[in-house]
C-alpha cells in the first residue's frame, strides 16, 4: 500500500517538482529587475487582468453548458460553469495530458446523472474547436513574426512544429471521434490501458459491461452532434471569447507595468508562450511558457524583467488565483449533489427517510 501510495505522490509532484525548478531558474537572476518592477505596477490595470481571467472561465463553463444542452443535458448555468472551471484548473495542476481535468470533468457530470459517453462526447468537441483556435493564434502569432524580422530561426521553426502539432491532434480527435470503426478499435485499447494505469495504481479495474454501456453512449451523443451540427457555431464562438480574454489578461498585465505593446508584438509572444503548454510532463507548462514568453518578448526590445513579471502575472492571475477559487466551487458542486441524490433515490425509502429524521 505503501508503494502504492509514493507512486502516486510521484506522478503528482514530480511534474510541479520540475516546473518549479524551471522557474526558480528562471527567476532567481532576474529577482532585482522584478523587484524594481513590482514598485510601479498599476493596480486598476491588475484589475483588468483578473476580469478578464474570470471571463475566460466563464466562456469555458459557457462552451460546455452549450455542448451539453446540445446533447439534451440542460444542466444549471452555474453547475455547468463550475465543472468547466474546475477540471480546467485541476489540469493546470496534475500533468496528465489532459486526462485528469478530463476525469475530474467526467465524475462531476455523472454525479448529476451526465454519462460518461456524453461526458467524452462534449469534452472532444470542446478540444477540437481549442485545438483549432490555437492553430489560428500560433498561425497569426508566426506569419507577425515573419513580416516583423527577415531572419527565419528558430522562432518559424516552433511556431511551424507548433501549429503542425495542434492540428494532428485536432484531426485524429475529430477522425477518432467521426470514424466508427477507428474509434471502436481504439477505444478498446484504451480501455485496457486505463484498466492496466488503474490495476497499477488501485489494483482495480473498469468491467465489461460498464465499457459496453459507454460505447453505447458515446455513439449516441456522436450522433446527435451530426445531427444539430449548426448549433456548434455558438460552441465556437465561446472557445474564440475564451482565447481573446487569455491575450486580454496578458496585455493589461504588459499595461500594469507600464508596457504598451504592439497588437502584432503581443500575440507573437502569446502565441509562443502557448506552444510551452502543451509539453504533457509540465502541468500547464509552468517555467517552459514563462521562459519562452520572456524571451519572445525580450527579443523584441522588452526588457526582460518586465517581460518576466507580465509573464508571471499571467501565470498568477489565469492559472494560480483561479486553482484556489475552484476550492471553493468543488465544495459549492459537492452541495449541490444532494438534489441529484435525492432525485434518484425511490421515493418511499426517500419518505421514510424524512419520517425516521
């Protein structure tokens, strides 16, 4: 039990372990110049940066109230909004490529009575369109970079590895997702390979049956998203709002310091910065898209102090302040299960219950 235990605290806390290094790193020979910076920020404009992060997650928590509602799931604006928000922040936290914000995500919704199929089916929606605007931002972000400097470095070369990777992944979700033979045959796969994750860590697995009846349901929700395929516009459009409010945080952070940045020059480090989070071993990129976002902008005349501290007050206002909120907001949707629990429970046991109290 015991090795269990410490293999789980490691795939925990080795990735942040590891991020954290990066940044001490990063920071450590810069602490002077963000000292000096730290005395003339704005707070109006801190302000700024923290509205906008609270947009972002809400335009999350909107995309997937839509997608859901879509499916026939019209959960309360807010429970949906909370779930979005807090499996998001739990990804920024466990590196998992993703599968742990996915988890948190599925748990939640089946504790209000969401399958785990409809649960799959809105979140690979949800990834694709992400996937898809992030092309276009790290598109945007190298084609600026290109008409601003006329040497083609290493800087076209991420941005070219970077968009090449968003849209493989988008297509093979979106040919996964659409291609029925595809995904049943690799959908069996990674049921034996989360049965094999899950014996390795708890010595338990997931039945047959309990696959065979999310097969089922993931079919289901693939067919009545082919079918209302023109609602999926507001999906994006949300996914779109989201993108502008993580620029938005990052250009009132550069404002807060007294940085006034070009339009073309701020997306060009954003979208770099963005490229960092994708690595799988670091949660949410930590130290990777701060090192790389210092350096974007340092080359592009920011000193780099400055361009650290903007990068770290993106870091605190869109990844860390949030992590905390959603304490609260998990509490919050623990509450809120009772009403499911109760709606499902028979109602002479749920009336003798009440008797007997």
């Amino acid at each position: 039990m015991a090795k269990q235990d410490l293999k789980k605290k490691l795939f925990i806390y080795a990735p942040i372990g590891l991020s954290l290094a990066i940044l001490a790193a990063l920071v450590y020979p810069n602490l002077d110049a963000l000292l000096e910076t730290v005395k003339t920020t704005d707070t109006f404009y801190l302000l700024c940066a923290l509205f906008f992060s609270f947009t972002s997650y809400l335009f999350i928590g909107m995309s997937l109230w839509e997608v859901l509602k879509i499916l026939g799931h019209r959960l309360p604006f807010w429970e949906a909004t909370g779930v979005a928000f807090v499996s998001t922040t739990v990804n920024y936290f466990v590196s998992s490529a993703g599968v742990s914000g996915f988890a948190t995500r599925a748990h939640l919704l089946s504790q209000r009575r969401v399958p785990y199929g409809t649960s799959v089916t809105s979140s690979v929606v949800i990834t694709v369109f992400i996937y898809l605007v992030l092309a276009v931002i790290i598109v945007e972000g190298m084609f600026l970079q290109m008409l601003k400097s006329s040497s083609y470095g290493i800087t076209v070369f991420q941005g070219v590895a970077g968009v090449l990777f968003v849209l493989t992944f988008a297509f093979v979700l979106v040919l996964l997702f659409f291609h029925h033979e595809l995904r049943s045959v690799w959908a069996r796969k990674l049921y034996h390979l989360i049965n094999h994750l899950m014996y390795f860590f708890s010595r338990k697995e997931i039945p047959e049956e309990t696959f065979i009846l999310f097969e089922s349901q993931l079919a289901k929700g693939i067919h009545t998203i082919q079918a209302r395929k023109y609602e999926l516009p507001l999906v994006l459009a949300y996914v779109c709002l989201d993108w502008v409010s993580n620029i938005l945080i990052l250009h009132f952070a550069f404002m807060s310091i007294g940085v006034h940045l070009h339009t073309s020059t701020l997306v060009i480090g954003f979208a770099l910065g963005q490229l960092m989070t994708i690595i799988p071993i670091l949660p949410g990129g930590l130290g990777a898209m701060e090192a790389a976002m210092t350096a974007a902008y340092a080359g592009m005349g920011v000193p780099v102090g400055q361009a650290l501290m903007a990068s770290l007050v993106f870091r605190l206002f869109y990844y860390l302040v949030p992590a905390f909120g959603s304490v609260f907001v998990y509490w919050g949707l623990r509450v809120s299960e009772r009403h499911y629990e109760n709606a499902a429970a028979p109602h002479g046991r749920h009336k003798g219950a009440h008797t007997h109290a």
